[in-house]
C-alpha cells in the first residue's frame, strides 16, 4: 500500500489567510482543494510538501457568479460534478459542462475542482509511478534524475498536460486571477501553459488560483472532444476545443481551436 508522507495539514477560513500561509511556509507547502492530484502524487513521492494548505473551507472559491450577457465568474474551488450540474453553465456554456463531465469517474468529479483541473501536474509513463519503480530506472528528468526516458536526447521534459477543460479555456478566450501575499494578477488562460513538462505553468509557486472569467455569450458557440483509450473514463490522449463566432450573414467572424 502506497501511503502519504508525514505533513502538517491547516485549514484557512480565508483567501488572505490561505496565502498567507503559502508565504509563511514558502516552498514546503502546497495548496489543496480536492486533492485528486495532489494526493496520490505525494503518496509516489513525487511532491512532498511539509505543510499542506486545504482549502475546501474557504466559501468565496466555491461560488459562481454573473450572467452570461456579461461572463460568469467560476471560483476556483467549484467542483466538477457542481460546475457540470449548474443550471446557467449547461445553458449558456454547455461545452464546459460537457468537457467537465468527461473528466474522470463520478466520484472523483465530486472531490476535484475546476482549479486543480487546470493546474493538473503534467503526466507521463515513467514519471507517473511509484518511488521504488521510478528509482529502478535511475528516476527521470522530472523528478530526481537528470534523463527524459520518453526522449533520452531531449533537453527538456517531455511530460504531457492532461487537463479536459484547459485546451476548453484557452480557446474561449477565458480570464483566470491568481491572488498571493503580494497581490493579484490575471492571466490569460492561452498565457498560463508552457511547452515543458517541468516549467508547464506560468504561475509563481506562492500563487492562488481563486477564480476563472468566462467571456460572455455575444453569438459564441463552442465544443469539446475527447480521444481517450477506455470510454468510460481515462486521461485525455487528445483533447480538441473549438471555438467559433460567426457574424449577421452566417460567415465565419472568428475561430479558434486548441
């Protein structure tokens, strides 16, 4: 049985309180919402925090606000299975419903967030084992070893982004504010994600992610599709997001794909 390293757990009633925390602990904490990624990562040994920081206590991270005349606010800590069921979601962003309720298996989606969704750890066969099996063969770039064993000659990591809803926000255009000690910031969804598997996120360490911005609905209409081994739940092997608007005389005004 694979079982968590020893860690101080605090539960913040607050997003100041919460950062505050981060900057206290520095690089030995992390944050934690659902803890579908987080967890099972520590239980491999590829993130040890001393300190852990949940946030399921903190109510603004879990609300969803606005109207879709002028863009929805999705707190960071909304779940999965929340996000999918929301009435005003499925009406007038049915792709990002939809998009959630390919993520994973029914309980899971109860635990994890559409926060954790986008930050996912990137994921890959020689990284995404245990410690004793990851020691066998030397550990690889990502974690204690200094080889991709995806690309042996390769300078970088090769690590994948798994995350259903990011390719989703990136092609909406969608907003997303971090929140630390030192302030907040937004970020453009297209800007937060890296071609890296190490340095995979444009976010500082001691950042929250406490919401996402979707773009109101001016004549948009998007969708979600999913390449995946096993059909009834599994990461993403390819996941496409597209994105249209079109103008008065039915043509193409706008397009993205991601």
């Amino acid at each position: 049985m694979l079982r968590l390293p020893d860690f101080d757990y605090y539960v913040p009633a607050s997003i100041e309180e919460a950062v505050g925390l981060k900057a206290e602990h520095g690089p030995d904490a992390m944050f934690v919402a659902g803890g579908t990624d987080l967890y099972p990562n520590m239980k491999r040994r590829q993130q040890t925090p001393r300190a852990v920081i949940g946030l399921g206590r903190i109510a603004a991270l879990r609300s969803i606000e606005g109207e879709p005349s002028s863009g929805l606010r999705v707190g960071a800590g909304v779940t999965l299975t929340a996000l999918a069921g929301h009435p005003v979601v499925r009406a007038a962003y049915p792709a990002v419903a939809h998009a959630a309720e390919t993520i994973s298996t029914p309980l899971l989606r109860n635990m994890g967030t559409i926060g954790g969704n986008l930050l996912l750890d990137t994921r890959c066969n020689y990284y995404d084992q245990s410690y004793e099996w990851r020691r066998s063969i030397d550990f690889c770039m990502k974690k204690d070893g200094q080889v991709c064993w995806v690309a042996p000659s390769s300078p970088k990591c090769w690590a994948v982004n798994s995350s259903d809803e990011a390719p989703l926000m990136v092609a909406l255009g969608a907003k997303l504010r971090f929140v630390s000690a030192e302030g907040e910031r937004v970020v453009e969804a297209r800007d937060l994600y890296q071609k890296d598997g190490i340095d995979y996120l444009a976010k500082r360490p001691d950042e929250l992610l406490v919401d996402l911005q979707l773009p109101a609905t001016n004549g948009w209409r998007a969708t979600y599709v999913k390449l995946r081994r096993r059909g009834s739940f599994d990461f993403p092997v390819l996941g496409v997001a597209a994105r249209i608007k079109t103008a008065d005389d039915g043509t193409v005004a706008e397009a993205a794909v991601v």
